[in-house]
C-alpha cells in the first residue's frame, strides 16, 4: 500500500491513518479546502490491490460527496470520515 501525497493535505492523511485518531470537527475555510482536495486526490494517488483501491476510491467519492453538501465553517460530522479512516488505518 502506498499513498502519494501533497503537503497541502499532509494533515488529514494524518488524521485518517491513525487508529481512533483524532478528525477535527470544525475546519477552518482553508482546512476545508484541503480536505476537498484530499478526498478527490485519493482515489488516484492510492496505490494497492485493486480491490482495496477501489474500496478507498468508494468510499472517498462518498466522503467528498457529504462534504460538498456542508458550509464553509460549519462542523465536519465525523461519520464522514470514519469509513475512511477505518480502511485507511490498518495499513503501516
């Protein structure tokens, strides 16, 4: 498994990678900015089996889908991210 990465989404690979790690609840414009871009990246920039990649660009396109429907400033459920973090932190 790999994920290539910018730094302009290092923080919410962070947050996705480790197990009962903490997401924010309330991004800041630019934090929100950065999570859109990570959710659309990933499906491209995930490398593993093909049934894992398209699990994670699934569940990605999902996420991004959920996000694009919440203001700017307005509180990031956690259930957006949680299916992601889930397949995302079983991997070293």
């Amino acid at each position: 498994m790999g994920i290539a990465f910018d730094l302009a989404t290092v923080n919410w690979l962070a947050h996705l990678l480790q197990p009962g790690g903490h997401i924010p609840r309330r991004a800041a414009p630019d934090e929100h900015e950065s999570l859109e871009m990570f959710l659309s990246q990933l499906p491209e920039r995930f490398v593993s089996s093909r049934g894992n990649e398209d699990k994670v660009r699934r569940v990605a396109e999902a996420a991004r889908e959920q996000l694009s429907r919440i203001p700017y400033g307005q509180e990031i459920p956690l259930q957006l991210l949680e299916s992601l973090q889930q397949l995302l932190s079983h991997y070293p």
